[in-house]
C-alpha cells in the first residue's frame, strides 16, 4: 500500500490537501492526516510528514471506513 507499490503506479498520488481531525492536539498529537485525489487517498502520520504514505485507492478506502464503522478493528479487552 505504499506509493511506491507497482501495482498503483497509475493512481494520481500527488497529495496536497493534508487533513487531520480537529480534535487531535496536545498534549500527543498522535493522529492521522488524510488527503484525497480524484483515484486514491494517501494516508500518513501527522508527526512525520515526510515519512512512509499509504496509498488506497477509493474501493479500499471505503472497505476501510466501513471496517471503523462496524468495530472490525477494535482491540480484545
């Protein structure tokens, strides 16, 4: 799922419009950024903007979501 994956290579990566939740902030700012183009979403750690991006193009990005939503990743207690 990285940019530089082969397969993907046809996808726009060009990320510009970095976006995180608002209510990431201090003390740990420990979030994630998101950025949209019109065939992929890249997704990074917002302490290291200039370190490793996943890049899903917008079917996985929806399963994705759709995992959050249903509680797929959730942590045993």
């Amino acid at each position: 799922m990285y940019i530089q994956d082969t397969h993907k290579s046809h996808l726009d990566t060009n990320f510009v419009d970095w976006q995180k939740s608002p209510l990431s902030g201090p003390p740990d700012n420990q979030c994630v950024e998101v950025s949209f183009t019109c065939d992929a979403v890249g997704l990074r750690d917002s302490r290291n903007p200039d370190g490793a991006v996943l890049v899903f193009d917008h079917g996985e990005w929806e399963a994705f979501c759709g995992g959050v939503r249903r509680g797929s990743f959730r942590l045993p207690q």
